[in-house]
C-alpha cells in the first residue's frame, strides 16, 4: 500500500495514510487524506451517509462522512454501488469526529468504489459468522474483526520473538524442513517423494538377488533424495550442531505431525521457536523461556491494546490482565515429584471429579492435571522439572542427583491453555547418551552426526521448543488453535 | 549461554561476556571474566601457552595467554589436554593485548577443558578444507570462520527483513507449505503423503463400478488430507488473500522445488520473501523491493562489518564496495523491450561471445544475458519490467498499454547473481483473469478462492519473492548456494 505522499488532480498534495496512523490522532489540521480500503458498513440518511472504511491496520476502521452538499455528482452515484465488502478509495479532510466512537473521520467530499462486492454472493455479507463457518473461507476471514486481529497479534508476536533473540544475541537458524534422519516418533511422519505414487505399478521395485522386481517392495533409493525423506518434527537436533559452534541460536519454522488429530491443541503443521544455548543448564533455559516470554506478551499489550481490549470483551473476559500477570509475576517453579504430590493430594479429596485421577510417579501429565496446577494452585505460569526418564526423550540429560530417575527436562504450563513450552538439557556425555539410545532401541548409526557433538568439544547446552500458534491462541484468548493460524491443516483440511 | 554475572568460587564478582562484547571493547580495566567456547589453535612455549578461544559470536575470538608463574597445577595439568576443537573454559582479568591483532586478551589465570576434541578423529583439525568438503559435515562447518560467518551475516540478514516490514506496518503471515491447491508446475512438486509407499501392495486402490479394486490407480482420498497434498513452491497466492484483508502483508518462510537440478544457483528447499500490497501498482512494488533490499544491506554493512571484511579478503575483493554502492545509487530501471535492445546491440558487436546470441522480444532472458545487462552495461542493481506475456505467469496484470502483449512483471538483475527478486502486478480484473487461466489451460475451479478475490472487493495489487538464499549467497559474496543454508537439500541429499 503506497502511504507515502502523493500529487493528486488538485494542486494540493494529499497524504495517503493507513488508518492506524491517523485513528491515533488526538487532533487534526483538517488537511486532505485519501484513504484506501475495505467497507465494513454504510448508512445512509437524508442528506448524509456514513461509510466505515478498513485497511486491515487497525480494528475500528475509520468512519467517512459524506455529506450530500459536499460531493460531486459521481460520488453521489458510487454511493449506489457501496456496499459492504467492495474497495473504495476515499478523499477529504481528516476533522474532528462528532460521533463519541472515534476522535477523527474524514469529511468526504469524493469516493469510488475499486471493486464491488455483490452482496448476494459474498459470504460475508451478514455481520456475525461462527468461527466453525470461517473456517470453511480461510481466504476470507481475514477481513472479520477476530481473525484480523488475531493476525495482527500474531504478526506482533512472531516481530517481537525475532527482535528478543537479534537483541540478545542469538543466531537465528533455519534448520531443514525435509529429512531423511527424523527418526524420532517414525509414525507421526509425513513421507516426501517425487515417485509417482498415484499409479501403483509404475513404482519401483527393489531387485532380487537375481535381478528380478520383487514383487512388493518399493526402492527408494530412486526417489528424489536417494532415500526416504520426511517432514521434520522439531528443529532440535540440527539446532543442536548450530549451538555447538555459535553460542545461542534459535530457530522459528513450520514443523509437522502426521497424527490423526481433531483436538483444538494440534494442528499437522504448525511453528516451534526452538532456542538451543551452549554451556547452559537447565535453569538457564527456564530463566531465558521466561524473559523470553515476559518481553513478547508485554510486546504485545503495548502495541496491540485494541486488539486484545476486542478479545477481552468478546471471548475471554480476564484475558488482559492475565496477560498484565504473566509478565509482571516471576514465574513458580516446582519439581515433578512435588506437582505429583500436590496433585495426589488434591485428588484424594474427592478422586470422581477427575478424568484421570491416577497419578504417581511416572505419570505423563495431562492437560487436566497441567492446567488444574496452572489455574487452581499456583494461578501463575508454572515450571515442572526433572521429569522421569521413562516418559522423556533419549537426548535428555539424565540428573547426577534425584536416585537417577529423572531428567533435566521442564514444562511450561501456562493458565488457560496447559504446556506452552517443553524443554531440558541435552545429555552432552557421549557414553551415558549411547546407554540411553540403546534402552530406547534407537540405532546410532542414524545418528552419527549427533553424536559428533559429543565426540569434538562436548558441551553441557539446553534449549526449549515455544509452540508459537499455542502461544497465540492464549494472547489472543481464542479457543480453537485453527483460528490462530492463516490456513490451519489438520486431518482431511489442505484446502487453500 | 548464560552471559550474566556470577558469583564465581571467589568472592569477587566474574563477569561472564560474549566474545563479540569484550572483543569490542578498546579499553579494559583489569576485571576478571570467565570465557566459554572452542579452541581454534593453541600454541605452546617455554613458560607460555597462547589458546584463541571462539565462541562463535565474533570472527577473530579472544587470545588467551597463560603464563606458567600464574596459574594452578590443575590448569597445567589441564593444558595438555587441549587441542583444536575442544571446549574450555577461561578465567583472568581481561587486559590490554600485547600483540597487534587484537585490543584485549585474558591473562588467563586458571583454565578447564570441557569436552575433549581427540586430533586424530577431529575431521576439522586441519586448518583448511574446501567448501565442498565441508557439506559433508554441514554438522560441524558452523565451527569453520567461514560458514561461522555466513550464519551470522544470514541471521542478521533475516533479522532486518523482519525489522524492515515490521516497522513500516506489514502484517507477517505464515502461508501453509502443504497445500492441496498448488497447480502451478505440479512437474516440479514434492508429493506429501502418509501412504505406506515403501509397499506397492498396501497402497489402497480406487475402486471400480462393481465395487472391486482396480489394478493400479491409487486412492489418494485415503491419504491423510484425503486428496493428493503437495509442498508449496510460493506463499504468493495466500499472501494475496490477506493482503485482499491487512493491506500491506509479509511472507517469510521456506518454498520447495523439486527439480532435478544440481547448480550453484538452486535448491531443493530454500526460502522466500514474498510481501504483497494493496491498492499497489509495480512502480510500488519496485519501489518497496529497492528500500528493502538497502536497508537491510545498509544494516549488515554497519553489523558485520568483521565478516564482510573476511569474505572480501578471501572470497570476493570488491565485495564491499559493491554493497556499499548497491546502498548509495538508486537502482536502474529499464523496460525488457529496451534489454533486448541493449542486449542485440551488444551482442551484433561479436555474436561469437554469446552462449545464447539469439535474443528477441519473448525471450526468457538466460544468467548471461541477466549478468551482463546489470554488471558490465550498467554496474548496477537493475529493474527490468514490461515482461512478454508468453514468458509469465497467468496471474500477472496484462498492460492496458504497449499493444497487449506486456505483463506488469519486473525482475531485479543484480551484479554477481543475475535475478535476485521478481514481482509483478496481479490481475485483479476477474474476467481478464479467468481469459488468461484458460489461454493457460488452468481450471478455474482449483482457484475458486483465489478468484474470490477478485470478485469480492477486489483491488489493484502488487507484489514481490526474494530468493533469501540467493539473497546470502550474494551479501557474503560466495559462489555457491550451498554454503548460503545450514544443510542444504538438493537431489540425493538430505542428510543430517
């Protein structure tokens, strides 16, 4: 959008503002705008009609006035073709609005319509849609309050998640997408190829000894990257090897999980932020996920006020200042063992009004137990650490202390939503890391490059994955992660 | 890395810094600080040992000097174990260096290895390897000044691209990589699948009238989006759609192609910026790409000014001059007519010159004729626009004038790498553009959104992708893009 000034057909030069700008004003000179965007209303009275205008840049819009006095001939017969949804441009002083919604409006004296929107057919013509039905107009659906504003938030978000890591140093890595060495959790993978898998016969097949096609089994030597290759899950381990020569990095990037999901928590494609630090311990992880944290939501209340302010009255009444909270309180921290045992005890007092009110040592939380000690114990963002070895990942480093059953793993849970955040330090020891390969069945061979790390200048290091459409579903108080992301993919959705 | 202050096991207090900060520094007032990083050479004599630590926040790292009167038995002891490749750690007061290379250095009083690093499996221990060698431990390169380098000028790169469109107002959107709707060039699509493809016979069929399968035609509504899903090649089309809502709206995330291509010029995976613009004609777009592409030029140039030196001293000798200068002179902007122009003009002198002499209006123009028009015709950035329509996109603006058979298309042409960005005007006119999807044999209905657009509030529109990697590959000065990405993916690789 061009904003910068320019000469129109009257001698005078006029400013091209986004609305933002000029909604801001407090006072106004009365000079000349042209502004350009989307009808969200219009009203039209005797002598006057009103047309609120949006540019996407802010969620009010800005309301023109146009007063029949004041408008040649061809705006009065624009006005006919104004609808809600067409394009206009509009043209006139920026004044001192009358109506107590806004502090200016724009005294037009001239508007075309750019594109019409026949009201009809556009899908949007009535005022209030489910979010279910948006959904199905993903290419439409910026243009509603809700979803404009989530995009707004989102983009504040991802801007200030970059800005926090550039500020403190780290190297922002892209770490690949396609992977032939994903070998975590091989069923969730989404497989890549360039075979023609539409025509079963036209596959290739592996040879037998004798030169012959078996009669099954496809050769992927001959795909496109000379072996099989799939959507990575996490940026970790390539992260992992930038970390071991630069210091801190972080990643933010698409990763995907092929599960067969319906949840309002899992989206097949999705973004992790994925810092990963050298010569960093677990608490260092935990402070650094927490000022992390801490610096994009108070990012965001102080940029995005009109956006939140909608949220908090349409969807989630405390959203702001539990959002005022999360950046003011210091996060609680508390081991695994003890959230076991405040949850036992809890439970114990009336075990029926849980879903799952089994819970010991070597329970893998659920979102029920996560957010009963987010919301109900503590009302705060909570660390759990030193989780046990049985329910964490081989790369987790194995406590010295804690009876060896635990590993330096955290969780981040956050009031309204459960696990925001999921880390822990590496296992940097190359003989205790290939014990818990081999208790997990993993092959070292795959990993060969991993364990490099270990073998050439080994260092502790710790790192945490951010699920960023999570952390925008709860800034944004929204129930459903599908309304937090542009185009949501999950089960049976790819459209758009 | 933890980089705060830290109560150390004497009472002083240590400070524990990047390298960069302390390395900046011109002064130093004898403080004592704690190094963590890499040894990249030790050298030993009589009553001193001289180890350059590097924690990959800067080039050169930070000498420290230990002399044998000043530190402890466990610090000799210590001493011989490290080689190159290690990690260490080193404390002693910071203090004004001795040699010429550097201001400070650490009179180091004690020193630990953290990670052995054994010389005779280190695969890094020599000092120089070619650039081929080292992508086959894109593991390990980052530990190399030169890949070190690129990783940080990238990171500043996509850190001022953020900062860039955030400050000016875009809405960054994260476009979907698995798309169910790319048709364009479905040739060079990486099919995504959850189909057990490695077994010809488990692939579900499709099934025929009578209800039994057929023979070879496999179902892909049985696949996990229920139709055949691919990975994008653009976020362009998305990108329209909120532009159609914000405005002024960012893409910044990987693109694939799977083209069997093995140049210094393509990747498998590689990343675009893909801004997009309402109520924009080219001029806007040309406009934009130039501010953009000089300020975040002008930004690595004022914070990498330690790694350009080092790849205009060992890569590309005139690398700084040419960036400064991409900085300071406007860019050239020439319709194609006037190349072709140029081009015939140049090569009538001495066809004998020329891989592709044959030059006329709808030629794609080749890497030859790109060079020399922006290198040795102009020695500029330049905008070629008023591309032929048979060489363009079907969604590019037709020019209402130059006889109909010009696109509102542009590429900038930048010395040392020919196409760097290309843009265009969209159609926004729905029967125009429904005339040019079917000149292009395109079913409308794979676009039914995309030509939602265009009949709901359409607006004139423009936008732009940058090659990212192309974009790094030309900042640093290197000549092949596989050094420009942290592990590159290309046809049979897809390793780490």
């Amino acid at each position: 959008m061009s904003t910068s000034a320019s000469a129109s057909a009257s001698t005078k030069s006029i400013i091209i503002p986004r609305v933002k700008a000029v909604d801001a004003k407090e006072s106004t000179d009365g000079n000349p705008v042209l502004i350009k965007g989307w009808v969200r209303t219009i009203r039209k009275q005797k002598t006057l009609a009103f047309v609120e205008v949006n540019d996407g840049s802010n969620m009010n819009g800005i309301q023109c006035v146009l007063s029949f006095d004041d408008i040649d001939e061809e705006t009065k017969k624009e006005l006919a073709r104004v609808t809600t949804g067409c394009s206009v441009v509009v043209e006139g002083p920026l004044v001192k609005s009358q109506g107590g919604k806004q502090t200016v409006e724009v005294a037009a004296t001239k508007l075309r319509v750019v594109g019409e929107c026949p009201g009809d057919a556009y899908p949007l013509a009535k005022k209030r849609h489910s979010l279910e039905y948006l959904r199905t107009l993903a290419h439409l659906r910026p243009r509603t309050n809700t979803i404009a504003a989530v995009a707004r938030v989102r983009s504040q978000l991802a801007g200030s998640i970059h800005a926090f890591f550039q500020k403190t140093g780290f190297v922002y890595v892209q770490t690949p997408l396609i992977t032939a060495s994903d070998c975590e959790g091989a069923g969730e993978l989404f497989r890549v190829t360039t075979l023609d898998i539409d025509n079963a016969s036209s596959l290739p097949l592996v040879k037998t000894e004798d030169g012959k096609d078996t009669t099954d089994i496809v050769d992927s030597s001959q795909d496109f990257f000379g072996k099989p290759a799939y959507l990575t899950v996490s940026g970790q381990l390539g992260g992992e090897t930038y970390a071991s020569a630069m210091g801190d990095i972080y990643t933010f990037g698409p990763t995907f999980r092929a599960e067969n999901s319906q949840t309002t928590r899992h989206l097949a494609e999705f973004h992790m932020v994925e810092p990963e630090m050298a010569f960093a311990d677990l608490d260092s992880a935990m402070e650094n996920a927490e000022q992390m944290l801490k610096f994009v939501v108070k990012h965001v209340l102080d940029n995005c006020q009109e956006d939140l302010t909608f949220f908090g009255k349409f969807y989630d009444k405390g959203l702001i200042a539990r959002l005022e909270k999360l950046v003011a309180q210091p996060f609680v921290r508390i081991s695994y063992r003890d959230a076991i045992k405040y949850l036992q005890e809890e439970i114990a007092k009336d075990p029926s009004k849980w879903q799952f009110p089994e819970v010991e040592f070597g329970t893998d939380l659920s979102t029920e137990h996560e957010r009963w000690l987010a919301e109900t114990k503590f009302d705060s963002a909570v660390f759990v650490y030193n989780y046990p070895k049985s329910i964490k990942a081989f790369y987790m480093r194995d406590n010295d202390e804690d009876g060896g059953e635990t590993v330096n793993a955290m969780d981040l849970l956050v009031p309204g939503v459960g696990e925001l955040v999921g880390g822990s330090q590496r296992e940097e020891r190359l003989d205790t890391l290939l014990d818990k390969m081999k208790e997990q069945d993993l092959d070292p061979d795959d990993y060969w490059w991993y364990l490099d790390l270990r073998r050439f200048g080994s260092v502790p290091h710790s790192g945490y994955g951010l699920g960023f459409e999570r952390l925008v579903t709860y800034v944004c108080g929204m129930e459903n992660i599908r309304e937090a992301i542009a185009f949501p993919r999950y089960p049976g959705h790819a459209e758009f």
